[in-house]
C-alpha cells in the first residue's frame, strides 16, 4: 500500500469525488429552505446513523460505524414538535422519525395488524400466502390495528400526516463517510443564509478513517494470500471549516461518543477548543440513553446558583460549564415513557434562542 498522508477538508474535496445524487439533492434543499424562510421557521440539520468505508471501488466489503441512528430520529420528531422545520440525513436504511416506533426488529408493525375477512381460498398451498393474484374474484380482506395499539398509533400517524402537510421535513440519505462529508459541505453551505435561525446537530457516527479512491482495489480483494493489511488515511476534521467557513452564524452542537465516562468532559472541551463550537453533547455508550452531558464554554456571567450547571477549568484561560441530564433508567411500568432526547431538546431550545437573541457572544 503507498503511504498515508493527512487530509486537509480541502484537499479532500479536491480529490475524492461527489456522489452522483450530489446536484439534485442540493436542489432539493434549496427549495426545502425557500419555503421554510417564508414561514419564517428556524431550521435544524440534524445528522444521524453510522458511515461506511468501503475497501473497494466494486464494494463487497466495507467498515461501519456504530449507530442505529436512533438518537438522530428521535431528537428530530422533539425539534418538529417544538416548531422547526428538519433538515434530516440519514444513514440509508437507519431509524427516521415517526416510523421509528414500529421498527421490524423492536416493535414489528405486522404483529399490530388483523386481517378480519376470511383467507382466500388456496390450492394444496401449505400457508395462505401467495403473490399471484387470487382468482376468481379477490375478496377485499378488511384489515384492523389490534385494539390495544391503536391510540399509540394514531398519536404517531396524526404527528406524521401533521408534518407532511407542513412540509416541514426533508429527509437526505447517506451511505459512506464520502457521502456524508460533501452532503454535510453542501447543505451546511445552503443553511448558512439563515444565519442564526439554524442549528446543526450533529448525532452521526462519523468514521475517523477511510481509504481514498485512489487506494482502493477496483475489484473485490481476493483472499488466499494471508491476512490482509489496509492502511487508512485520516478522515479531515470537518469541524473546523464548518464552524469557521461553511456556516454562517449559526449554532452548532456536536456529540461526543465514549466508552470511558472519565472522558467525556475533557474530550467534549478539547472538542470546543479545537472547532470552536457552541455545544458538545458527551454521552457513553452505554448509558447514552438515560444520561447525557452537555459541555458549553462558560457565558461572561456565572451560571446561576441552583441551575445544575457546575463551571469547570478549561487548560486555558477558558471556562466551561457541563449540564447533566439525567432519566429514570428503570421507571416504573405505571410511569408515563420518557425520552431523553425530549430533555435535551427543550435544553438546546432555550439556548438557541438566547443565541438568536445574542445573549450568547458569537464566534470568532
Ligand atoms: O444512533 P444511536 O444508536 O442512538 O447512537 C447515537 C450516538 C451514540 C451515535 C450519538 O449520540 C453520538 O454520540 N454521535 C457521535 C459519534 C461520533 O462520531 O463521535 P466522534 O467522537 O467520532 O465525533 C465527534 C464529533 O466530531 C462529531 O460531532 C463529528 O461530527 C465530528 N467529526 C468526526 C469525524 C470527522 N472526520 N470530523 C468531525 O468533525
């Protein structure tokens, strides 16, 4: 293999090539935004699901990153609740909002249905399915919801059909970390005329490595003759050229993914140091679903006695406050679900809108 070299963003964009969807989906978030600047809304990108790496250019194999885009779906059905308009992209088959909730593994929709019209008649077949069309004359079966789901399904379906009316949803797909990387350029270029009325969240699991096109084997790489040795390049740090020249004004948030709670708060400021950024959400894998932190630099008055958030040293001379929020892991089965993305929302609102109104000093 030749050697590995650093990637600046641009010299990345100048040598791996857009995906082909690349035009018209930038089109597409034009329009999206025309109209959202009408009403007037604020808009969010929100980023969700893992990136792949594909080994070859024919892919057959490829490494993925870790997310079942979950954080990402539901923080979008909370933005959309409390009025924005979304901005959503998405790993290609990973969690959207509103369908989330009959997801084929957790909850599979066609176990919530009831066919309440006798079967058609079949031949000798040994389970009443076929996908010729039954003969001579179809009987319309009458489908129901099992009656125990149907109110938690109407509460989805009416905030589904509600936002589609709306048109208050885009929804933009990804596959590999190429993929995300120009998509993320473009539409963060296309939000930047919103200027403060945008937020960026940026929940994706974005892979730290990938192998530029012109490493990659054409064809899928034969196996026979030992172990196989990739080195990968590094993936550019697009948090910087997104805080300081993709955006303009607007107010990013980023995630922070560990497995050693310890390193959640200095990772999360290294990260604010680094990019320059509004907020870092640290969460660990494995209690990322009842406990957050989120990492701010400090604002020019203290934060107030009684408001959770503890200031902390920065290295410099910068100073930081964390924010925990924190939900029952084991409520009881009488309490009413909870979701964290809920909290972390109603959170990131009151913060954005003290952005908007410049209670928050800009970045430099
Ligand atoms: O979808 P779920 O299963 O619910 O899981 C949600 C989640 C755990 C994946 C999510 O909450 C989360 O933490 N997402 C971020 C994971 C991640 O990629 O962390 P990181 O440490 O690799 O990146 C940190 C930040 O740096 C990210 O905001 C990323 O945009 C940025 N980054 C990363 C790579 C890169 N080349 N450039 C970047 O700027």
């Amino acid at each position: 293999m030749e050697e590995s070299q650093t990637f600046s963003a641009d010299s990345y964009f100048a040598t791996q090539l857009p995906p082909a969807s690349l035009d018209t989906d930038v089109k597409g978030v034009r329009a999206f935004l025309e109209k959202q600047r009408e009403h007037g809304r604020k808009v969010v990108l929100v980023t969700s699901g893992g990136t792949t790496v594909p080994l070859e250019l024919n892919v057959v194999r490829f490494l993925d990153n870790f997310s079942a885009g979950t954080r990402g779906a539901t923080s979008a059905e909370y933005f959309l609740k409390a009025g924005y308009s979304v901005i959503f992209m998405h790993r290609q088959f990973s969690l959207q909002p509103f369908s989330r909730h009959y997801s084929h593994s957790t909850n599979p929709f066609l176990d919530f249905l009831e066919i309440d019209s006798p079967p058609p008649p079949t031949s000798d077949a040994p389970y009443p399915y076929t996908h010729d069309p039954p003969s001579p004359a179809p009987i319309q079966p009458q489908i129901t919801v099992t009656p125990t789901e149907r109110v938690a399904l109407a509460s989805v379906l009416r905030a589904y059909k509600a936002v589609h009316e709306q048109g208050t949803l885009h929804t933009l797909t990804f596959v590999t970390v190429n993929d995300y990387l120009w998509l993320l350029r473009a539409v963060s270029q296309e939000m930047s005329v919103l200027k403060r009325n945008a937020m960026y969240y940026l929940a994706a699991a974005v892979s730290d490595f990938f192998l530029p096109r012109q490493k990659m084997s054409e064809h899928k790489i034969q196996s026979g003759k030992g172990s196989l040795h990739i080195e990968m390049d590094q993936v550019p740090k697009v948090l910087k050229p997104m805080v300081a020249e993709w955006t303009r004004d607007g107010y990013i948030v980023s995630f922070k993914l560990e497995t050693d709670q310890a390193l959640l708060i200095p990772k999360a400021k290294q990260a604010l140091e680094r990019y320059g950024h509004q907020v870092v959400i640290g969460n660990d894998l494995h209690h990322r679903k009842h406990r957050v932190v989120l990492v701010t630099p400090a604002p020019s008055s203290p934060p107030k006695v009684g408001d959770q958030a503890k200031q902390i040293d920065g290295p410099v001379a910068t100073k930081y406050v964390e924010s925990w929020i924190e939900i029952d892991p084991s409520p009881p089965p009488s309490a009413a679900p909870k979701e964290i993305e809920e909290d972390i929302i109603d959170e990131l609102l009151k913060r954005h809108q003290a952005w908007i109104e410049g209670e928050i000093i800009p970045r430099n």
